[in-house]
C-alpha cells in the first residue's frame, strides 16, 4: 500500500472517531438538558420529649441559737416538724450544717437536731409535683415565737426581704446547697441609705450537701430596713433568713423569710393578716413601733422604680368582691435604698398587696400579733411572760393561666391556716382538689384550710398567686404556695 493511501485510511479512521465523539457529547448534553424524575427527601421532623428528672426541695431546717457562756457558738435551739405533699416523695437530710458543730461546751442545753431536710421526688415517682413545709414553735429564754417556711427548689439567685440589726434583733442568712457540685455564692447588702459595703460578702463556698450559715448582724450592723440578695456564681443554693427579736428581758418575735427568686415589675403578696391591731398598736406605743404593719421595697438598679401599690381586702368564697378601703400607695424609690412604710391605719382582715413598679423591684410586708390574754401561754420564760409573735411575709410567685401547682399546710401546733388567693389583673378560677373558687379581677379571696393538707390547684382565666397563713395565740406565719419546676421542653431533631 502506498504511502498516501495510509494517509488517507488514517485520516477517514480519525475522521470517524471524531464524528463520534462529538455525536457522544451532543447525546451527553441533551440528556443533561432532559428532566428527570423528581426526588423529594424525607425530612419529617422528630420530637422527643425528655424524660423528667428528679426534682429536690431543700428546706430551711432548725431555729438557730447561740450557746450560753463566754464564747457564744452557734447551735440549733429547736427542730421543725415537716409535712410533704406528693405521692412517692423521699425526705433525707444535708451532710452537715454549720449550725451542728462537732462540739460545744458542756453546758449547752441538748437538742436532738439533724442537718435540714432534702425533699425529693424521683423520677419513678407516680407523682408528677412535690411540696414541703417547715414549721416549729419556739420557747427559750432567747427566742419566742412560731415560724413556717415551704422548702424550696435551689436557684442561682434570691432576695430576702427583712429582719433588722438593731439592739436585741439578731439575723441569720442561712444558705444550703442540696446539688452534686461546691457552689460559690456572693450576697450584695441593701438598707434605708443606699448599698452597704462589707467584707466577707463575696465569694463563699457552700460545700454540696451542706448548710452555711452566717450572722446576718456582723455585715449589716445597726440596720433597720435590710434587704440581702445571694447570687450563686457556680452551682444553685436556696438561702432563707431567720430573724429574733428581743426587747428587754422579754423575746417576742421568730421569723423564717424564704427567698423570692427575682426582682420583677409585678408583685403579689396575696395574704397579709391583720389581727387585732388595736392591742398591736397600743403594744407598740409601749415597746416600739417596729410592731406596726410595714411594707417594704427596694428598686436594685440604679435608675430607681416609681411604684403603685393596691391594699385589697380578701373576700370570703362565692362573696361580693370587697371594695377596698385603702387608697393605692404610691413612691418613687431611690435605686439602691430601701424604703420601709409603716401601716398603722390598716384594718382587721386578710390583705393582698398588689405592687406594679416602672422596672423590677422586691418587697416584703412585716406583720405582729399580740395575744391580749397571756396566761394562755404555757408559762413565763425567764421570769417574763411572752406574749409577742412578728413575721415577715415574701412576694409569692405568679401562677399563670393553665399551670397545676402543689402546696401544702404546715403542722398547725395550736393555730389555725387559711389559703390566699389573690388575682392582679385578670379575674381567675382556681380548681382546688375539684373545689371551684372565683379569684375576681384586681381582687383576693382567702379560705380555711386543714393543717398536714395537701393543697393542689389549677389555674383558669389571669395570673393567681397563692400562700398560707397561720394564726394563734401569740402566733403569726405565712408559707407559699411555689409555681412547679418547669419541665425540659420537647426537642425537635431534623434528620441530617
């Protein structure tokens, strides 16, 4: 074959070869252009709810003393007695308490006392909410008095509105940590001239399962309008404040201040008893007026808080609403001072106060009983005869519309409770235990209750807060009633 023959054959073969390669990449090109079948994938949304975890209430414990003598340490001068609610709760006690030192001299009066009480409901529990109370009553030559107190889920703030430092009143802020982990805690000192500065207020270890207690008096010293916040830097603690009184030889007044978590533009305090405030006040022109009714308040940020409070009369259930006799209150706080009100004026009855402020505030109300026939008492107390109860009363958390919430009623030692019910704004239906109870709006409502009851409420219609008072001869205490932890919300997962 000759050379140019090759040529040729060779040059038709290529020619061949890139007639079809080009027809391929047309054919590749139309079928990209051609549509295909439509592939929607599967991203249905999956939601899990978690499973809920234990929940734990710490309670505030023993009434604190000091021994007698020389060098005075700090004991436990009398044990409460404790009442849960809710089925498949588990009660067992702190590791330790700085209120139970491993010794004390010999001439200590012996008291059978125990860390504070640790309330839980496992998980496996057929009951969904827990609840908790404190209450003891007191007669030593120091100490007089009935105090109760609800145990409390541990949080990384609180505030403890009252007590004083003044001559013969003495003020313990009590701190437990029921979690796993050491929690480190700083309390920040408010009083009627602005912010007090002390030392040792910051950075306090609160071991797990432990108590800590400090004198409340050796920060804030010759105080009469304290206010204490703790805020827990690392962990969660519950902190309560325990207030004596003693005036002369005589002590009269036992108070446990459990702690609202936060400051907040609406305040409920729904039951303030007032009982026989003509022996209180013709007591206080005796003795000093710190026995008057007294409302205090704080605004913690700097730029103050103007403040309304209305003073409504609790109604009895299925009454007419109550016209309130008392005019709104109305002050303009300082940031930073505490402002006390003292009440003298207000009437027998149950009292809601209903506070709304232009940024967050706290407050607390400071009630007195005194029983006009003292014989009644089981006898004199170092030569006297006491006859004075005081205790001051915390905001109660709002309940809102829907949510199911469990209280209970302390053991009454010799006094009588009843519920309070009070609604800010929008009226309310309270289910108690299938009981239907109308809360009106901008009003209050309070009941008799049983001592040791469980109390489980639903709430219908406007926000409703709820507490408990008990009342006796020489006797005054209010617990409340706290909105249930909130659960984990359900998670939505996407598949990837």
């Amino acid at each position: 074959m000759t050379d140019a023959r090759r040529i040729a054959l060779a040059s038709g073969r290529a020619g061949l070869s890139l007639l079809a390669a080009g027809a391929a990449v047309a054919l590749g090109a139309a079928a990209l252009l051609v549509p295909g079948p439509t592939v929607t994938p599967d991203v249905t949304a999956i939601t899990v709810t978690p499973d809920r975890s234990d929940q734990t209430l710490a309670c505030p414990g023993g009434v604190f003393g000091l021994t007698p003598g020389d060098n005075p340490q700090l004991t436990v001068a009398a044990m409460p007695r404790l009442v849960t609610a809710g089925t498949g709760a588990t009660v067992a006690a702190l590791d330790g308490s700085d209120a139970l030192p491993s010794e004390l001299p010999a001439e200590t009066p012996l008291v059978a006392a125990d860390p504070p009480a640790v309330v839980t409901l496992p998980v496996s529990a057929p009951d969904e909410l827990v609840a908790a109370i404190d209450s003891v009553s007191v007669r030593t030559p120091d100490i007089f008095g009935f105090a109760a107190a609800e145990c409390a889920p541990a949080s990384r703030t609180g505030w403890l509105v009252g007590g004083d430092t003044t001559v013969g009143r003495t003020s313990w802020v009590a701190v437990a940590n029921p979690g796993p982990v050491d929690a480190t805690i700083d309390l920040a000192l408010y009083g009627a001239s602005g912010v007090i500065t002390a030392p040792g207020t910051t950075g306090i270890i609160v071991p797990s399962g432990f108590q800590r207690v400090v004198a409340f008096d050796g920060l804030a010293v010759d105080q009469t309008s304290p206010i204490v916040s703790v805020t827990a830097r690392a962990g969660s603690v519950t902190a309560t404040l325990q207030t004596t009184t003693v005036r002369g030889l005589e002590p009269g007044g036992l108070s446990v201040v459990t702690a609202a978590e936060t400051a907040a533009t609406r305040l409920v305090i729904p039951g303030v008893p007032i009982i026989d405030p003509d022996s209180v006040q013709e007591r206080a022109t005796a003795v000093g007026p710190d026995l008057l009714p007294t409302l205090r308040l704080l605004a913690p940020g700097e730029e103050g808080a103007d403040v309304t409070v209305r003073l409504v009369r609790a109604g009895a259930v299925d009454a007419e609403p109550e016209a309130s006799v008392i005019p709104p209150i109305l002050a303009a706080l300082e940031g930073g001072t505490v402002l006390d009100l003292p009440l003298p004026e207000l009437p027998a009855g149950d009292w809601a106060f209903l506070v709304d402020a232009s940024a967050p505030v706290v407050a607390g109300v400071r009630v007195s009983v005194v029983d006009a026939d003292p014989d009644v008492l089981p006898g004199p107390v170092g030569g006297v005869t006491p006859s004075i109860d005081q205790h001051w009363i915390s905001a109660s958390p709002l309940l809102p519309d829907g949510i199911t919430a469990l209280g209970t009623v302390g053991d009454l030692a010799g006094t009588t409770a009843r519920l309070h019910l009070a609604a800010p704004a929008d009226g309310a239906t309270v289910d108690l235990d299938g009981r239907l109870i109308e809360v009106p709006a901008g009003g209050a409502v309070s009941l008799p209750v049983a001592g040791s009851t469980p109390l489980r409420i639903t709430i219908a219609g406007g926000d409703v807060s709820a507490s408990v008072s008990y009342r006796g001869d020489a006797a005054i205490a209010t617990t409340r009633i706290l909105a249930p932890r909130a659960a984990t919300p359900p998670l939505v997962i996407l598949p990837q």
